[in-house]
C-alpha cells in the first residue's frame, strides 16, 4: 500500500507542476493515514472506526505573495479521469487568491532543500478482530477503559525547486486505564511497530499491581511545597507544555515566552539538565513543512544554559536570525532530555519522604513570562515515607515555575530516559514524542 | 442538498440493520496580520464521508474522501465488518431509535454573506486593526486573525432522515503586547467566535474595542500585581464563559459519567444520582442548554445523529437537573439529556459535546454589582485554564483586572488569577448580571474524545459577582 500512496503523491506533484506558470513557486506537502481506531470502556467496545484520509496542501508563491491551500484527496483520484481537472482547478483558486493578496515582507524565497526517503512500514499489524482479542484477553474481568490506534502514516513534500522527501511508518499504540472498584485508576500504554502479546501482558500485570496499591485510602495531603518524584510519563507533560512557545525564538521576540530570564542569563536552570531536538529517535520525519530538513541533533539546554531556541526560517528573515529548521509553531517535534545516574531500584530510597508522581494532567500557563506552570496530578500518584509507598492521594493542583523545579530544585535524573510517543489524534493521527527520563525535585509547590 | 447523499444510500447494497451517511464539507479559511503586515493565509477544504451502520445493536464506522458510489460502498463493507466483529465486545445494544428520521434544514443568520467579502478585503482589516493598535513604542508586537468557517453537514439514513444544516462562522481576535518596566504585558480581544457573517470583520464597528485593548496593555506595563487574599470577585463574561465550559459543561457530560472519557479527557464529580438532588450552585444559577440561541457558535437544528434540538434547563435554580447527553448515553444510563451527539468532522463518529451552555441572565446591572463590593476585583479576559480530571480543583488566570473599594474601581492590577473547588465556587454565587450584561462568547477548540475532536461551542453568559474567592498575583 505504500508504494501506491507514494505513487498517488508523486502524480499529484508532477501534475500541480506541470501546471506552474514561470513566476510561480510551490510547495507541496501530503499527509496520509490509514488508520484503525477502537475505543473501549469497562474492557467493551464502545467505538469502532477505520479512517482513510489523504491530505494535501498547496503552498504558492509569486514573488512576495503567498497563501495555502489544503485539500482531503480520495485514493482513486486518478481512476476516474477527473484527477488533472481537479488539481488544475484546485491551483486556479490559490492562484486566484494569492494574486490579490498584499506582499508578505518576509516571504522567504522557495529552494531545494534535497531528497529524503525513509520507509519504516515494517510488517503487517494485527487486524481488528485480532487485536480486539489481543488485547481483552489479559484483562477479563478488569475495569478498562482506552483506545486502540493502529495504521500506517504516509508524509511527503516535494517542492518546484526540486527538493523531495518521503516518510512512511506503520505503528500502533493502545492507551488504557485500569480502574479498582473505588474508582482509583493506573495508566499504561504499548506503542510499537509488531505486537508482542507477551510485552502486553508483563504491562496489563505491571498495571493491575500499581492498581491493588491504590487499594488503600486516600491520603489527603495538604498544599505546601514537597519533595517530589516524576515519572518519564509525568515529565513529558511539562515538556509537552514547554512546546506551547517555551522554546520558540519568536515568542521570545514577540514577548510571549518563558524565557527572557534564561536568555538574558538572568537565571540559569541545573547543571543536571540538558536537553536536545534529536531526530535519531526516529519518530517523525527531520524535514519541515517547507522541507528543509533539521540538524539530526540540536541543543536546547546544555547543563542548564540555554543553548539555542527553535528558530524557523520565517522567524529568521523577520528576525535577521539564523534558522535551525524548525517548523513554523517552533515546538520540538523529537525532544531528549539526557537521563541521570538515579537506579530505578533507587528511585523511592532517593525520594525518602514525599510524593510518588506517575502522571499529570491539563497543565498550562499561568504565567507565562515568568515561566510558571500549573496543572494536576492523576492517575497513580502516591506518599512515600521512608523509602515505603505508603497510600495514594487525593489529586493536587500545583503552581510553579520551572525556573525553580529545574532550577537549584532539581535533585536527580533517573538513568534510563524512556520515549514518551504523541498520543494526539485531532484532525489526524500525530506523530511525534520526546524521550525523558523521571526526576526527583525539591520544594514543589502544590496550592490546592 | 442531499440528493446526491440518496443516490449513494440507495445504490448500497448489504444486510445491514441501518445504515446513515453523514457529508461534512467544511472550507475554513485562518488569515493572520502582525505588525501592519499580512502574516499568512491559509484555507483549508475538508470534505468527506463518514458512513454509520448497525449490525446486532452495534454501531460501526468507516469514513472517506472517496465520494463515489464504489468508495462509499467499500465503507459500508469495512463498517460492517467491524460491527460484526465489534458485536463480540458489545458494551450496549443499540436499536435504530438511536437515530431519529428528522428531516429539514438550518441556515446561519447573517448579515453579510461571507462570499461577500474577499480575501483581499480580510486582509486588509486585519493589518488595519494591527496598525490601529500600534499607539506606542512600547507596544512591540500587534496581532489580528480571522478564522472563517463555511460548513455543510447533510445526513440521510435508511429509516428516512434527510436534513442539510449550513453554518457560517468566524472567530475573531485581536492583540497588542507591551514591553516596560521589565515587564511584558499582552491584552487581547479574546477569541470571540459566533456564527456570523462578514460583518464580523467591519473594522469601524471594532474602533473602540482596538482603542482599549491597546490603552489598557500599556496600562498593565504600570499596574500593580494582583493581591493574594480572599476578594470578592466580578467575572466578566471573557472569563466566567471559560468557567462555565470547564467547571459545568465538562463535568455534565454523560459520556464522561459514563466513563467513555476517563483515560483521556477524564471522569466526572458527577454521578447519576445526582440529578435531581446536588445543589450544583446558588439559587441565583440557573444554566441552559441552548441549541436556538442565535449567533452562538454551536446553534443548530439537528445534532449528529439527528435529533431534534431543544431547549432545555441543565441547572435550575441551582439544583442540578439534567446532563449534557446525546441519544445514546441517554439510553445507556436512563438519564434525561439533550440533543448534543456530535462530531468535529467527517472522520469521527458523533460524542457527547457540549453545544450552547449559557448562564441565564438575572437581574443585577453591572452597577449594582460594582456597588455590592465593599473590597473587591473585577476581571476581564482569559489567558490562562486548567481543571482536574473530574472538574473539581480548577484554576484561572485573566489578562487585566481592576481593584474594587467601597463600589468603586480604583487601580488596574496585573497579573490576576483565580482557583477553587467547582460545587463551593458556584455556591458562592451572590449576583447574576442582566440581560445587558449578557455576552456571547465560544470556543472552536473544545478537545476531548478518543480518537480526538475539537468541536465548536457556544457560551452565552453575564457577568456574575462571586464572594470570596482565593484570588492571587504572578510569579
């Protein structure tokens, strides 16, 4: 099948060119899944659905004008003869607008930017049937509630100077909770390209044990500041959150970031952290949406110094800045952070005395100059005395600034950093994820 | 407009016990101005076929953008199949009642048609109200944008439905950000979203709005952080929308008591023998849903399954009435709902969303509340959200208030958040403004499901006074 969405996508190309007046420049991006979605509760079927969605967009510039077009293409495009007419049709409109549209000052001229080719579609996943039985097999009896994503993603872009790239990855993931008969609940989840039912079932088992810890009673601790262990699952929460302008360089310009105080050398962060945009994950494509492809590894934060932000080549022009590459939004796509030296046998002795945090949830700004977060925990959160779990907690809500968290507050990093996979499926299946390990940190602030 | 959706549907052939299909055809354009300066202009046309079948009592679903007899007929096999195999797992058996066979039509009330105004036009108000907004040197960044939305939903079924719905919507914000006194300080419009025409974007009609976002950015470089302490507190309707969408339209969903939404978006404070017994608020809180309300965002005659759309009190008199439920949870949990199953597109089944949740006007003015504060704050616009879970510990953060003494305003205050627990919150209710005070507001990006959807929704709300709420400054 990939090689006729490759052949769909490279048609399209050559006809959209083929069409190209002298003056013009575009650019195309394609973004394709086939995509099997099963959503469960209390370990039943709730919704089934199977998606195939061909997107293509349209990017045309003459001279200092430009606009977009996005267009959902059918995989018979051409069987019907009506292909040709469709896409010319399609470009009439772009260029009908983009001719009345005023100059953009910081149009950026179109180049090649290369050839890429990387295909990860790997075997064949298990089909619905299968996996329905995969998967509610080990938890018969249990309270499960979570969705099932299986399917293969196809992105590709080409450009009128030349420059083409093709990514294709095939993956599932299934993202659960158990739940007790108290409503207490543990997350998992097992992305991969083959399904192991032995993996699973080491999960479901690893899961139903933190659940029958959250037996106990709930502890209710008061707000006050805590000594703190987060998860990778936790971590990448705020990392995720980080995105949203955290390590942009516009926003910085534009006076909506975190990081003034960072910039400035106002502030510095712990010389534990260090953190990378590292495309060697493998979890997204290094090329952008104008194609150009990123540094395989570009330093953000290097023992707590702000090395670089993410700089796409529009911010630049405006800017007179040097590019790396980054997509338009300036959020990492493929975020490392460099793990520690903590055991994971060693994680509840380091943390003595405070809160075990698996998970957190809803997180935002709530100051965001100034780099202050806030947002809840969830899921199995635990107290800890002694080196000993201890009870699980009611949730708490917290407020802090990770200039203090990754700050002097910053303890420990474990020593394995595990990849935390985008489990986002608005409009469309997302790619995408960052590889963090967990962390013990000081003094958290939890107000509620 | 569904003679074509017929055709297909009765050239399908199969076994199945019902079938639907639902055509999304959405053209949304997003156009962005900085500085007096066209920033981008992208349109994205989005235009499929989602087809729905019911084979056992299990509903299946296979969509695509393959609108030709053969790709519709392929869906309804893959659809089936899954139902078949789904029917194995089968969490609730469902029967055709599921899908009422309504029949009409709605159309979007404007005043100008959007095929009105051009892109060229767009543009141009745009990097006029940008301009506008520049009224110092201090002001370093303007922003303006437009997300105009054109959508067509046409559903027809083998138990007779057939109903076309076109929407007209725009989203409209706007945005200077000051830089002072070590400070930055940004002020917006919100992001105001209605179903409207073009004359959303007539830029003489928004002069005055441009004129206080811009003065009072400045004014925020001198203000004075927001005290920490309990006040008495004036939510204006920029923000007590959001409030009512985290901490009542969320938590009242059905689906999530139901426990559909509790591995992503999340469970609910809520249980079902709370209908009809929790006092969710103060007496002064009445909540509506509201499907008829015209130029809020999610006004509609049909949701996504086709059930009529009515009216109907959520919270009344602040006892907790009724859920926010389509068709299905309503008949999976015998409780009494609303019109609200619906879906972000074509290539998602409907859910339970939340539509048009609006607070009721009272009868304060906004100068009696003012009066009714001894030591109080006022505040305007949101900026910053985050609530657990089950829509209990929330917190709020807004763009610019003003401090309140002896029923007066005396000072701007920067920085201004809020936090509380939802049921002691709404119960801390003193004043519900009037019908003056109403403002419609919404949000085209309320997230949830699984696979996920943004869907649009609506929020009619005045301004309310609130006692004693945990107020407190930046960082």
């Amino acid at each position: 099948m990939s090689s006729a969405m490759e052949t769909l996508f490279q048609r399209t190309c050559d006809v959209l060119f083929a069409d190209l007046a002298e003056s013009e420049d575009l650019n195309i991006n394609f973004e394709a899944e086939e995509s099997l979605f099963i959503r469960f509760n209390k370990s039943k079927v709730r919704q089934i659905v199977d998606v195939t969605q061909i997107k293509v967009s349209l990017f045309l510039q003459i001279g200092k004008k430009n606009a977009e077009h996005s267009l959902q293409i059918p995989a018979t495009l051409f069987e019907t003869g009506e292909g040709h007419e469709f896409l010319n049709a399609s470009l009439n409109d772009l260029r009908d607008e983009v001719r009345q549209l005023p100059d953009d000052p910081f149009a950026l001229s179109m180049r090649n930017n290369g050839q890429s080719r990387e295909d990860m579609s790997g075997d064949a996943l298990p089909g619905a049937n299968e996996f329905c039985e995969q998967l509610l097999g080990p938890v018969a009896g249990v309270d499960l509630a979570g969705l099932l994503v299986s399917g293969t993603n196809y992105v590709g872009n080409r450009n009128s100077k030349g420059q083409a790239h093709w990514f294709v990855t095939r993956s599932f993931y299934f993202d659960y909770s158990v739940y007790s008969a108290k409503e207490k609940a543990v997350k998992g989840l097992y992305a991969d390209t083959r399904f192991d039912p032995g993996i699973y079932a080491g999960k479901i088992a690893a899961s139903l044990d933190y659940l029958d810890q959250m037996e106990k009673p709930n502890k209710v601790v008061a707000p006050g500041r805590y000594r703190c262990y987060f998860s990778p699952e936790a971590i990448g929460e705020i990392v995720e959150l980080m995105g949203w302008n955290g390590f942009s360089r516009g926003a910085l310009s534009r006076g909506n970031s975190p990081m003034p105080d960072l910039d400035s050398g106002n502030k510095s962060l712990s010389p534990l952290l260090s953190m990378a945009e590292d495309f060697s994950l493998g979890l997204v494509p290094s090329f952008n949406a104008l194609g150009e492809p990123a540094p395989e590894r570009l330093s953000l934060i290097s023992r707590g110094k702000l090395v670089n932000l993410l700089t796409s080549s529009r911010t630049a022009e405006e800017y007179r800045l040097e590019s790396n590459q980054a997509n338009d939004s300036e959020a990492p796509r493929s975020l490392s952070i460099e793990p520690g030296e903590l055991a994971e046998r060693d994680i509840l002795k380091a943390l003595d005395t405070g809160l075990y945090i698996s998970n957190l949830h809803y997180l935002n700004w709530s100051d965001a100059t100034k780099g202050r977060i806030t947002g809840m925990t969830r899921f199995a959160c635990f107290w800890v005395e002694n080196g000993e779990i201890v009870s699980p907690i009611q949730d708490l809500r917290f407020d802090e600034t990770f200039y203090n968290f990754w700050g002097d507050n910053l303890e420990a990093l474990t020593e394995v950093a595990e990849i935390q996979p985008t489990v986002l499926s608005y409009d469309q299946r997302a790619l995408g994820g960052a590889k963090v390990p967990g962390m013990l940190i000081n003094n958290f602030n939890f107000c509620l | 407009m569904t003679t074509h959706l017929k055709d297909l549907l009765d050239q399908l052939s199969g076994d199945a016990d019902w079938v639907g299909l639902r055509e999304h055809a959405e053209i949304t354009c997003l156009r962005t101005a900085r500085n007096g300066n066209a920033y981008s202009n992208s349109t994205d046309r989005d235009k499929g076929i989602m087809v729905e079948v019911l084979v056992d009592g299990q509903f299946a679903y296979a969509g695509t953008t393959d609108i030709t007899r053969a790709g519709v007929q392929r869906c309804y096999d893959r659809a089936a199949g899954l139902a078949a195999l789904a029917n194995r797992y089968n969490l609730h058996k469902f029967d055709d009642t599921a899908r009422p066979a309504g029949s009409g039509g709605y159309r979007s009330a404007v005043a100008r048609p959007l095929d009105e105004i051009t892109p060229a036009e767009v543009q141009e108000s745009l990097i006029d109200i940008t301009s506008r907004l520049k009224i110092s040197d201090k002001i370093i960044e303007t922003q303006a944008s437009a997300l105009i939305t054109r959508l067509q939903v046409n559903f027809v079924s083998s138990n007779g439905a057939d109903w076309s719905q076109e929407f007209s919507i725009i989203t409209r914000d706007f945005a200077a950000t000051a830089q002072g006194n070590g400070d930055f300080q940004r002020r917006s419009l919100g992001m105001e979203g209605r179903q409207w025409g073009a004359e959303a974007l007539d830029v003489s009609v928004m002069a005055d709005d441009i004129a206080r976002v811009a003065e009072q950015a400045l004014e925020l470089l001198d203000a004075e952080e927001c005290p920490t302490g309990q006040f008495d507190t004036l939510l204006m309707p920029d923000q007590l929308y959001l409030q009512v969408h985290e901490s009542v339209g969320h938590p009242l969903e059905l689906d999530r008591i139901l426990g559909d939404e509790r591995n992503y978006a999340g469970w609910s404070f809520v249980s079902p023998e709370d209908f009809g017994s929790l006092q969710y608020g103060s007496p002064l809180l009445n909540i509506s849903f509201d499907p008829g309300l015209a130029g809020e965002m999610a006004t509609y005659r049909f949701d996504d399954t086709g059930v009529a759309a009515e009216k109907h009190f959520l919270i009344r008199n602040g006892l907790l009435v009724r859920g926010i439920g389509g068709i299905e949870s309503q008949q999976r949990s015998a409780l009494p709902g609303v019109s609200s199953s619906r879906a972000c597109s074509w290539n998602r089944p409907p859910i339970d969303r939340m539509g048009n949740i609006n607070i009721e006007p009272g009868d304060s003015s906004y100068e009696d509340m003012l009066a009714a504060m001894d030591r109080g704050i006022i505040m305007h616009t949101n900026r910053s959200w985050s609530i657990d879970d089950y829509r209990n510990k929330f917190q709020f953060g807004c763009e610019y208030a003003q401090q309140v003494e002896n029923g007066r305003i005396t000072k701007t205050l920067k920085n201004p958040n809020y936090r509380g627990i939802t049921t002691p919150f709404w119960n801390k209710l003193a004043m519900v403004g009037d019908l003056a005070s109403r403002e419609i507001w919404g949000s085209p990006y309320c997230g949830k499901g699984e696979p996920n959807q943004a869907i649009r929704v609506g929020h009619a709300v005045p301004a309310c006074l609130f006692r004693n709420l945990d107020v407190f400054g930046g960082a």
